[in-house]
C-alpha cells in the first residue's frame, strides 16, 4: 500500500499544470485537486486529512508535525475542503444565529468577543441580528435565521417572548422559557456588594438609576438593590430614584439624570447607577454642575466595560465577566447541538466589586440635610 502511495504521490509531483507551469519547472497537480489526492501524496488517509482541515473534535489526537504537514500541502495546492458537501453528509450548517440589542455597545462587544472565541475555535460560523430592542424585529429574526440553517441560538440581552425550536442560550434573559438556558449574574450578590461598599465608607444618602424597562437585566437588579438596602437600614428616598427611559448606549443615557437629582433638593452623597456608560455620562454632568467626583459625589457602576478603567475618575464598578459569559454560552450551546449535554434552566455567574478612583467617604459638608 504505501509503495503505491509513494508512486502516486511521484506522479502527482510530476503532473503540470495546462497554465504553462512546467516550462518554469514547476510541477503541480492538476486542480481541482481532490481529498483522496492530496491523501495521496502525503501518505495519509484522507480521514484524518479531513478531521485536519475541518479542525473536527477528534483533531487534538493527530501529532502537530502531521497537522502541519497536513495544512502547508492544502496551502501549497490551494485545497479547500467544500463546506457544503459537508454540511450535506452531516446535516449540519455549521453555524448559529446571535441576537443582541445593538453590535456597539460596551456590554455586547465584550460577550460577543468571548462567544467568537469559542465559535472560531470549534469551526462554526456566526450570523448577527441586531434588533434594536424593537418587538416586531425580536420576533422576526430567528425565523429569517433559521431560513439560513443556524442549529441554535445565542439571545444576549434579548426579551425573548417565547421558546423556538433550537437550542437557545441567553445571557441576561431572565424570563424562564422552555429550551431556553439563562447565564445569568447573581444580582443579588452584585447588590450586597455595591451597597455595602458604600455603607462601609459611610454613605447614607445615595441615588439611584433604575434601568429602562426593556432591558433584561432592571427588575432583578432593582429588586436585589432594594432587597440589600432593606437589610442595611438604608432609607431609598423616592425624590432619589431616577427611571432611565432612552434607548442608547453612549454616556448621553446617564447626563440628564443628574439635574433630576439636583432639582429634587436633596442631598446625597453618592450615585448607584444602572451600568457604566451611565455612569460616566453622570460624572460628566456632575462636573457641569460644578460638583467633584469623587470628593463631593461617589459614583459606581456596573458591567466594568472596556473604558471603565480609563475614565477620569477611573470607575470603581460590578464586574461581570461578560468575556467568560460569552464563552460559557457558546460552549453550552454547541453542547446542546451536539446532545453532550442535557437542558439546564439556568447558570449563575458571580460578580466582582472592582474598587477604583471614583468612590470615596462622603464630604460632610453635603451630608446635611436642608
């Protein structure tokens, strides 16, 4: 067998192309070249060619020296396996289908980096559907998607109203829905952390931002925060409590809270706000209205996003490790095509306090009441 292999192989070497390749003194095989002949001349069986260039489950078992082999001769021959024939011979597409609000904003952009990871690493592509959070769109894409052979779902941050046929794996869906897998913060535990670290420095009038109602992340958030302040002793002043209701993901969400809270003429000393582009939006009207963070006013966020660590102040915030919940995601859900793994309602991630410039004991001076 490999006497003929190794003849084969000669013959491939030496066959020229019709272009005019063997007046260089190049020799090449004829193209298209075919599995069982790059097979053939590598002395491979054209199995583990294909578990190579489709970087299958089982390729970690095949010597690194054989899979380099292996890709400089698909390279040198400009082989490319046909993704639909294998599709075809699998009944798989390859691919999935992941909804999110809006591709630019800080929270998305760091999920959709961890999901990418993965979904790259296990050969799968990805399509995007941005909705905008509106209600006909949510209910529109996964039917456009499926029209496309995607074998599940990843739902971040996306009010899902009902079940689908596939797989789905949400990050931050909160609503318990048949074949729906929620990766979810413990908010309560983000709660006795942001409201303890603020007690612990002496805060007693705090501000808060309520998350806007669309998002899949406010009632739970709130209820958590209010469940915290009760145990602390802490009075939630309702002339304290602004209600976001924009749709935006720039530091414009959090501006005009601020003069909310100054109109109200009650002090506080400190602001609890939804996420961290809010956060800095505040900040910045806390400036315009000539009052210093974190000297006069103590800001925290929540999500700590990519800017969080580079803004002046730098943001003490909530971590969620949203990179590492875009992996769990992604590995939960190709799990679950593949059936390695059973339906599970729901996983819980913990969050991290992550203290930095913008929290300090509070100013007495703003801590009397008028």
């Amino acid at each position: 067998m490999g006497g003929r292999r190794k003849a084969a192989a000669k013959k491939v070497e030496q066959a020229p192309e019709a272009s005019g390749e063997a007046a260089k003194g190049q020799f090449l095989p004829p193209r298209p070249i075919s599995l069982r002949t790059l097979g053939d001349y590598l002395d491979l069986s054209p199995a583990t060619i294909s578990l190579v260039l489709n970087n299958a489950p089982g390729v970690r078992s095949i010597p690194q020296e054989t899979r380099d082999r292996v890709i400089a001769a698909a390279k040198k021959f400009e082989y490319r396996p046909s993704f639909f024939a294998r599709s075809l011979r699998r009944r798989q597409s390859f691919s999935v289908g992941v909804l999110v609000p809006e591709l630019s904003d800080g929270y998305s952009v760091l999920v959709m980096s961890g999901i990418e990871e993965v979904l790259i690493e296990e050969g799968y592509f990805y399509l995007t559907a941005s909705h905008r959070r509106k209600a006909d769109l949510i209910e529109e894409y996964p039917g456009l998607l499926m029209d496309r052979s995607v074998e599940g779902f990843i739902a971040i941050d996306t009010a899902l109203q009902h079940s689908l046929p596939l797989p789905v794996v949400a990050v931050a869906g909160h609503k318990a829905l048949p074949g729906v897998t929620r990766i979810v913060l413990d908010h309560g535990r983000a709660a006795e952390l942001t409201l303890r670290h603020l007690y612990q420095l002496g805060h007693r009038q705090i501000a808060f931002m309520r998350g806007q109602t669309f998002s899949s992340d406010s009632d739970d958030r709130w209820k958590s925060l209010m469940a915290v302040a009760k145990d602390l002793g802490l009075e939630i002043a309702p002339e304290l409590v602004v209600q976001l209701e924009q749709n935006l993901s720039s530091p414009e969400l959090g501006y005009p809270v601020v003069p909310k809270l100054l109109a109200a003429k009650r002090p506080f000393t400190a602001l609890v706000s939804f996420n961290d582009i809010a956060a800095i939006g505040a900040i910045r009207a806390l400036r315009d209205a000539g009052l210093r963070v974190p000297e006069d006013v103590s800001v925290i966020g929540f999500d700590d996003i990519q800017g969080a660590a580079y803004h002046t102040p730098s943001l003490t915030t909530i971590r969620q490790p949203l990179n590492s919940m875009g992996n769990t995601a992604a590995k939960m859900l190709l799990q679950r095509i593949r059936g390695q793994q059973e339906h599970r309602d729901e996983v819980s991630i913990v969050p991290e306090l992550i203290i930095r410039e913008s929290t300090l004991p509070p100013n007495p001076a703003r801590m009397k009441r008028k």
